[in-house]
C-alpha cells in the first residue's frame, strides 16, 4: 500500500480502498474486522493527541485499540494478544473510523491519560494478563468454553513446603552473589521484576512515576470482571494486590493527596466492575481493601474530604 499523500492522515484515509485492507490485514482477518465492526463491538471511538485512532473493541475481553499512520502506511498497537500480524480489533476501529468520516461524524478528542492510552503505553504484558485465543472466529463460543476450562488455582490444593533450607543457603552467600541470584530472579520471572521495580520507585520517591503504574494497574484490573462458578469451585478474581502494596507505600511516604486522587479513580472502575463481576463478592473484597488505604490517606491529609470527594 503505498499512497502518494506522505503522512496525511485524512487524505490518506480517504483514498483506502477494501483491496487496500486485505493487502494490509488478509482477507481472513479484514473480514472479521468487518463482523466486529457490523456487530457493534467498537466503542468509544476518539482522536488522541498525536492524532492517532483510539477505541475500545469488546471481544472475549475488551482490548484498547489504536491506528495510525506512519511513513504512508497504516500502523496499529493493540493489547490482545494476537502477535501474527494485523489483528481483528484494528480492522474493526479503521472501518469505524472510515464510516465515521463517511458519516461526517465528529470524533471526539482525548487527552494523554485516556485509559486506553495508558494501557497500550503498558509494555508489560504477558501471557497472564491475556486470553490467547481471541482470534477464534466465535467470540462468544470461545468465551463459553473458556468460562468451562478456566481453573481457580486458589481452590485447588497446595503442597506447603518450608524454605528453611533455602533461608539456611541465602545466609551463605556474599553480598555479590545475592545480588547476582536477585538479578537472575527478576531476569526470569515477571512478577519479581515488578515487585523490585516498584520498591526502586519508592525507595526513590519517583511519585509521578509511581502515580502513572497504579493508574494503569488499575485499568487494566478492570477490563476483566470476576466471575465463579458455583458447580464446580472454579473461577477468576482480579488481584488488586499490587494497586493495595503501591498505595500502602505512598502513604507511608506522606503522599496522602496522590492516595486519595488515585482513590476516585479506583472506585469510579471498580464500581463498575463490580457491576459486571459474577462471583460472590471476591472482586469487591479486592477493591475494598484498596479502599481502605484511600480512607486512611483521608484521614491523614490536611486537606478536607469536603475538596476530595469520595462517594
């Protein structure tokens, strides 16, 4: 696909053919694009600040969806986890935005901490934060047997070992080749790199920086609603715990405000989630126990609850 119109977007957009779409997606993908975008499964379609195209596309999950153009040709960023090419969900936002424009429709404009954007900013995701079968034709099929295949780890029986032995080896050990065991840990396992990145952040009091990963921690946790099933025990919680530790931590720090602005965005997407949730209350435990942090940075600030809301 090579427009002669460099990087204008609206000339360049103008000019897409479907010839164009199957050349950049495949017919296979451009065609389930276009399902989606028939079924409506395109929402809250916006401009960014770059200019680039953002929405939400609802799937087996809901995924932040963004397109744009670069060089004369069209780019995409997308959080499913579809890595063999252009995915469905960008499809699906180029046709909306193309019917849109055909509409003369205005496209409302977002700023920089649009949720979507702070979730495609996100460069952590991993194979746990995903379903990776979202390409299948069926969304709905797939989501039905997902729901039957999906295990609740926390119900099933754990095999409690102690680690004397492993405390007894780490005392043996320089300050160097601590170090050297930490590092290979982190290298190798996600959740201890995060866990160490965000006690350097606070040991460093880099709050802005701090502020930006609870904020989007907190998105993420709520594009995907609890839910059990009572016949046989299994299920999925969100895990606020590490939106819970960041805000103990900035409030230990004194950062009492920053606790209490996270905590109206914490209770407007947990609300929510919790609508949607099907469980028997885990996914509003989860939240409540953030909440408490806020409630105790309420408490602890000078400024009044009357200035900072929280209803």
């Amino acid at each position: 696909m090579e427009p002669a119109i460099g990087d204008s977007r609206d000339g360049f957009y103008s000019i897409l053919t479907w010839e164009d779409l199957e050349d950049w997606a495949g017919p296979k993908i451009a065609g389930r694009g276009q399902e989606y975008l028939r079924r409506n499964l395109v929402k809250d379609l916006s401009l960014a600040p770059n200019g680039e195209i953002v929405a939400w596309v609802d799937g087996s999950k809901r995924y932040a969806t963004a397109v744009d153009v670069e060089g004369g040709d069209l780019v995409f960023t997308c959080t499913c986890p579809y890595d063999d090419g252009v995915c469905k969900h960008a499809v699906a936002v180029l046709l909306a935005y193309l019917e849109s424009q055909k509409d003369e429709q205005t496209i409302r404009e977002v700023d920089k901490n649009d949720p979507r954007l702070l979730l495609l900013e996100e460069k952590d995701f991993g194979p746990e934060d995903f379903d990776t079968s979202d390409e299948n034709e069926d969304d709905d099929e797939y989501m039905e047997d997902n729901f039957n295949r999906k295990v609740n780890h926390s119900s099933s029986p754990v095999k409690i070992e102690t680690v004397s032995h492993i405390q007894a080896y780490l005392e043996k050990q320089t300050k160097d080749q601590l170090i050297q065991i930490i590092a290979e840990l982190a290298e190798n396992n996600p959740t201890i790199k995060l866990s160490l990145e965000d006690r350097c952040a606070v040991d460093e009091n880099r709050v802005p920086s701090l502020v930006k990963t609870i904020q989007k921690e907190i998105v993420k946790l709520s594009q995907t609603p609890g839910w059990k099933n009572h016949w046989n025990g299994e299920g999925f919680i969100p895990d606020y715990s590490r939106v819970r530790n960041l805000l103990s931590q900035l409030l230990s720090k004194g950062y009492a405000e920053e606790v209490m602005e996270l905590g109206k965005e914490l209770l407007t997407t947990g609300k929510e989630l919790i609508e949607m949730s099907d469980d028997d209350g885990e996914t509003g435990s989860e939240i409540a126990g953030c909440l408490e942090i806020v409630f105790k940075a309420l408490a602890a600030s000078p400024l009044s609850s009357r200035n900072y809301p929280i209803e």
